[in-house]
C-alpha cells in the first residue's frame, strides 16, 4: 500500500510502499477514503507534546481523521462486514477499563491514538487496523459519507465535547479563542445548539469564517484588548469560553473573559513554549466561582447524537472542509501550519 511515513521530526514525510496490514483476531482492516490533515499531526511531526506522553517511536504513519470502508474482518468480530462505512475515534480505547466501562473511553487507561502511539500507524494510507473494532468503530448513518466522518475525526469531535463541556443554556454567550479548526468547529457547534457565540482569532479572515459558521460576533485580538471586548459584547463576560489553541496568551484572555460562575473549558494542547505550564489567576477562580475544565476527544457514546445532528443537518462539518488534497501533497499542508497559511480542514482523498 501507499504511505506517508514520519522518518524524522521536521523533515518531509516519506511517501512509499509499505506492506498491506492484516487483522488480528479482534481487529479490521478499513480502507481509508479520506483523512484529514489534522496540526496534532503537526504537532507530532514537530517534536511537540512528550510532556504528555506523546512522543511515538519512528517511523510511524501518521493520521487520525480517517473515513473509510472496512476491507477485512477479524475472526472474533461480531458487529462489522467487508463494505460497513465508519469512522473511529482517534483515542483507541481498550473497552475494559473503569473509564471505558463508565462510558469515558476518551480517557481510557490504556488509550492509544492513530499515528500518535507507538507501533499505531495511522490514516495516511491506504489501508489502516483498527484495534479492538467492535468496541472502536463507529458506524455511520446513511446519509454521512467517509469525507464528512474524516471532517469530524478529530478537531470537529472534540469541538463538540467541548461545547457540551461547557454546559448551559441556549441564549448564553460562549467566547471561542481560535478560529482553526476546532475553534470553527465549536463555533458551528456552539451556534446549532442555540448558544451566541464570539470567536476571537488574529486572522480577519478567519474570524469572516467564523460569522459563516454561525458566531453573531467577533474579536480581533491583534487590534482588541479581548477580556475587555468580550465584557462589553455580553455586558458582564462569557458564561463560558472555550480555548482551542493551546497558547499562554489566548488561555489567560478566555479565563479573564468569564462572568461571575462562568466556565473555562481547555481543549487546546500547549506548545514547546509553554510546555503544559500556564500560570493562572487561581484567586480569580475562587471569588468568582468560575470553573477550570479540561476536555479530550469526543466519547464514543457521544457518537450517537453528533451523528444524529449532522444526519439531520442541522451541524455540517464538511462546509469546513477547505481543501481535498493527494497523499504527496501532505509535506505542502504541513508547511503552510508552520505558517499558519491554513484555514478549516485540508483531506486527503487521493491515494
């Protein structure tokens, strides 16, 4: 099969021709029609996040935004067939442990991620296994194809749990800082389920985007203060904020944002510059009561009622979709992410 394979950080992905996978017992082989290029890859590719135990041994596969066809069925498979359309989680879960048995398989023990984990080769291929597929495969709705499954592998999923992190009510405002790919993403999400939301981002033309997708207004953080912004747009601070970046500055600017009783929600992983250490106003916390919550992934059972709401239309997470690209094009997307060059979601969708 045809691969773009991580050699070594920082330098160009290999395209080459690795052997066809096989299944084991519990396991299926999908065969991928489209992937998205997501800047955890690039993150990966970077060198970034071994604070947090990402740190793969290479060569790996990248690619964790996988739409696809299972190909070959393990023996001990029950629920899948050759043909079946799904998706899966990028957090492989074992379906065992105490977390998976409560329904919280994002957060499952003994997790590991497409192209991320060591010895897990990932969605640039042709062909990816899904471990332990009856547990890990998601089956999809008639009407949502493999292109619309790989725009939500990742940044769109997590964007949805982390809108459903913040809790409240339809009316109350929600502040999304970062208008990439997961911050547009909950933008989407946020307005479908009735909230108001405010994207903040540097790039004007991304913040154009984020009104597209449903934010009734924007901050230019490169131009406004955004704490004070945000204040004067909800008299009185976001009932809840969500940061979709991962950086120091846009981290502080969301939790400065709330109102009295709001909600930070933390999707966003850090870079090398602040490797996972932020310093925070702890005794704003308190006089507020404001609340600090982290949120990874997207459960599995929390599959039903995305997928339920992109079949029924009301979320589209394909509108974000910016760019359908070949598998050689891959080293091109990662250096416009060095330059922050890319809007929405780049897939690959010619192998």
């Amino acid at each position: 099969m045809k691969a773009a394979v991580m050699v070594k950080h920082r330098e160009a992905l290999k395209i080459d021709e690795l052997p066809n996978p096989k299944p084991g017992p519990d396991d299926v082989v999908l065969r991928v029609e489209a992937c998205g290029i997501c800047r955890s890859d690039w993150h990966a590719w970077q060198g970034d996040w071994a604070w947090v135990g990402i740190s793969p041994d290479l060569p790996i596969v990248p690619g964790h935004e996988i739409g696809g066809v299972v190909e070959e069925v393990g023996s001990n498979v029950k629920k899948y067939r050759k043909g079946d359309a799904v998706t899966v989680p990028f957090h492989s879960a074992c379906g065992h442990c105490e977390y998976c048995l409560q329904g919280r398989p994002n957060i499952c023990e003994n997790v590991v991620i497409f192209g991320l984990s060591t010895g897990y080769n990932g969605g640039y291929a042709q062909y990816v296994v899904v471990r332990n597929a009856d547990f890990n495969l998601i089956r999809l709705p008639e009407n949502v194809d493999t292109m619309a499954a790989a725009a939500i592998g990742c940044r769109y999923m997590t964007a949805f749990h982390g809108v459903v992190r913040a809790g409240g009510k339809p009316g109350e405002w929600v502040a999304v800082h970062g208008a990439g790919g997961v911050g547009l993403s909950a933008v989407q999400i946020a307005a479908a389920l009735g909230k108001n939301v405010i994207a903040v981002d540097i790039d004007q033309a991304k913040l154009e985007k984020a009104k597209q997708e449903g934010a009734v207004a924007v901050v230019n953080a490169k131009r406004d203060k955004v704490p004070e912004a945000i204040k004067e747009i909800t008299k009185g601070g976001a009932h809840a904020s969500i940061e979709a970046l991962g950086v120091r500055e846009t981290t502080l600017n969301s939790v400065l944002s709330l109102r009295r009783g709001g909600r930070h929600v933390q999707v966003g992983l850090t870079t090398k510059e602040e490797g996972g250490m932020i310093s925070l106003p702890v005794d704003l916390f308190v006089a507020l009561e404001a609340e600090f919550v982290g949120s990874f992934g997207n459960p599995h059972p929390d599959y039903a009622g995305l997928l339920a709401l992109m079949s029924q239309g009301k979320l589209n997470p394909k509108s974000l979709i910016s760019r359908e690209v070949a598998l050689e094009e891959v080293n091109d997307v990662f250096k416009a992410m060095s330059e922050y060059k890319t809007m929405g979601f780049n897939v690959i969708t010619r192998f």
